[in-house]
C-alpha cells in the first residue's frame, strides 16, 4: 500500500471557486481537480456560499474550508496537510494571495507550499506604484515558482520592471474557456443581408463596474446608438449585463434597444444566433489610475466564439494575435466605431467573413491544449521539486 505520506495535494485559494459564477475559473478548476486525486479548496470570501464543486469523484479527498485564516480553520487544515508530504498550490489574481493582510502568502511560506499565480487584468492588479510593491512581495517570497502571464501589455511590464526572473514567467494568452463554447455549431447563425435577414443586431455585453459603465464603453455605446437609430430603421441593440434604462437616458431609442440583465454562459448561444456585431470600447484608468480591461474582453470572446463579428478598442495595444480587419476590427475613437458599422451594414459578405476567421482564431488560442496543458505542466513541475 502506497505511503499517505509521499502523497501530493493541490492547494486551490480563491474568493469565488467553487461556486459557478467565474467560467474561465470552473475550467481551469475543475481541469485540476479531475487530475489531482487529492485537492483542498480555501475559499477567501466573507460572503457565505454553499460549495457545489462539480467533478465530485468517488473515492477522491476534496476538503473544503471558507476561511479569513483564523487561528481555529488554520489549525484544521494543518492538519489535513500533514497527511501530505508534497504540497503545492495554485492562485488567480494578484488579491488573491495578498489577502486577508498577507495572511494567504505567509500561510503558503509557513507551511512549506510552493505556489504558482496567474496575473490576469483586475483583480487588484493595476499598472501603478502599490500593485508593484504587491508583486514584488509576491516573487520573492521562497514559495514562489511562477507566473503565468495572460496578456502581452502585463508580460512587457513585468519584464520592463524587473520584477522577476524570465525563467519564472510563462506566457498563457488568454484564459480557459469551456469546451462547450469551443467549436460550436454555426449553422443555425443568422447574418444580416443574407438569405432574407432583415434586422441588423448589435449588442453590448459587460459588467458595470463605474457610473454609466464608462469603463466598458457604455455611454460610448449608447451615443453611437442614437446616431444609427436617427439614420436607419432595421437597426436593433441589445445590452446585457448589470444595466437598465436609468443609466443614461435611452428614451429617443424606444423600442429598438432591449435590456436582458446578469446571464450565464449557457444563455449566450441561443442569444448570439443573430447578432451581427459586438462593440466594446473599454477604455483604461477609468476605475482607478491604472486600471484597464483584458484584450478582448472576456464577454468580447465568448461573442466571437459563437460567430459575431467584434468592434473593440485597444488603447494599450495589448493586441497579440489577432489581425486587425481580418478576424477582429480595432477602433480608435467614436468616429471610426460609426464608419465602421455603416461600413459593415453595407457590406455583409465582408462582416461574415471578418465572423468566421474570428471564430477560428478564437477557437485556436481558447483550446484546452494551448491553455490547460500548459498549466498542468507547471504543476507537474512544482510537484517534482524537492
């Protein structure tokens, strides 16, 4: 019978996981746990939740503790750990392990935990002075084995910086999206133009996190609106998200704009079936000084996932794969988002054509092999340290 103690455990430490509100997190989670017979999940929230950890495998040893890492929970899970002589543990976002004052980093270095962080956009990470002091915290700790980096613009501020080895940072473009979202079948997708589409749909999808969603571009979108809704009659716009008619007024709009609210991913397919266009013009240091959002959006991908064609911005030049014009359209300001509508409007052969390289791009760099199995890798690597 093999010793308990020469057994590995993965550590997963998040303020959300294992409730099913982050799907880039239930992938690339539930990937881990379906690898890893033994896994303690910490969840760092204050909100109660109920775990509903999903690929829950008979016979395998998932403990589950909701903890600010007070004194009585740590020493419970002390003792679960001492089963295991190799520990390692995984983080996402930089809030994650500088939380509850330090108490996650110090718990990962007094217990021996060798750890890896995945830097994504937000989640406490800004590009400014207090976001640096974090990181370098973070990469001297000795716990420490990597990062993964997920966007070219954070990849070239931490080299610019120095705030750690290059051998320590693995580039991941992007982030884990669902198998059910990968190569999904388009056609039953409706284009505008062709064979007897008549509505044109352009929607905006985001979360609001500032007055009026001017960090997602939301007035943007709602000034555009009313300038297309002046000029043509099969125009339609649709907003989903945490937005209502109150945020800016949308009275001259009346029918042709509809609201649908929070959704999950699952909705989504049904939805983007005829949807032509996606316009997200985010725009950084909105929120605070050196805020600013991933490229494309999380919501930006999962449209073009499912065939529409993405207007976006990028005022940081954080583009890294795609092809401006080809797979996706980049715009500068309010003037180039209108022509390139109209543009678009008048000729749907070429919005078609710009949908579906989209689409294959995407499906390229949201693959499980591009972005779990690299991850899996500097696992199985932390796991062979001595």
């Amino acid at each position: 019978m093999e010793n308990e103690n020469l057994k590995s455990i993965l550590i997963i430490i998040d303020d959300i996981f294992p409730t099913r509100m982050s799907s880039f997190r239930n992938v690339e989670y539930d990937k881990y746990i379906s690898q890893y017979q033994n896994i303690l999940i910490v969840n760092i929230s204050k909100i109660e939740i109920s775990p509903d950890i999903t690929p829950k495998i008979v016979g395998k040893n998932i403990y589950y503790f909701q903890t600010n890492f007070d004194d009585n929970q740590v020493y419970e899970i002390k003792k679960i750990l001492t089963k295991y002589n190799n520990k390692i543990a995984t983080i996402d976002f930089l809030n994650n392990i500088s939380a509850v004052e330090w108490k996650v980093l110090n718990f990962l270095e007094e217990n021996n935990i060798k750890f890896m962080l995945t830097l994504y956009p937000g989640g406490g990470f800004f590009f400014d002075e207090t976001s640096k002091k974090k990181l370098l915290k973070v990469f001297s700790s000795k716990m420490f084995y990597k990062v993964i980096i997920t966007q070219k613009k954070i990849l070239e501020y931490i080299l610019e910086n120095q705030l750690c080895k290059e051998e320590q940072i693995k580039f991941i473009y992007g982030l884990p999206v669902s198998h059910n979202l990968l190569n999904i079948d388009l056609s039953k997708k409706r284009y505008y133009g062709i064979k007897g589409k008549i509505n044109f749909n352009i929607c905006f999808v985001a979360y609001k996190y500032s007055p009026q969603g001017k960090d997602k571009g939301y007035d943007v979108f709602i000034k555009i609106a009313k300038i297309l809704r002046k000029k043509y009659n099969d125009i339609y716009f649709h907003v989903v998200g945490n937005f209502n008619e109150n945020d800016i007024d949308v009275m001259e709009l009346d029918e042709r704009i509809a609201f649908y609210g929070v959704q999950k991913t699952e909705w989504f397919e049904d939805f983007y079936k005829d949807k032509d266009l996606i316009i997200s013009p985010t725009k950084p240091n909105i929120l605070n000084k050196g805020s600013f959002d991933g490229f494309p959006t999380g919501a930006t991908t999962e449209a073009m996932l499912n065939g529409v064609t993405a207007i976006v911005s990028d005022p940081l030049n954080m583009n890294f794969t795609y092809q401006n014009n080809k797979d996706i359209i980049i715009i500068k300001n309010e003037q180039e988002i209108l022509k390139t509508v109209e543009f678009l409007k008048s000729n749907p052969k070429k919005m078609v054509s710009i949908s579906k390289k989209g689409y294959k791009k995407c499906n390229k760099i949201y693959c499980e092999k591009y972005q779990l199995e690299e991850r899996l890798k500097i696992l199985k690597e932390m796991e062979s340290l001595k």
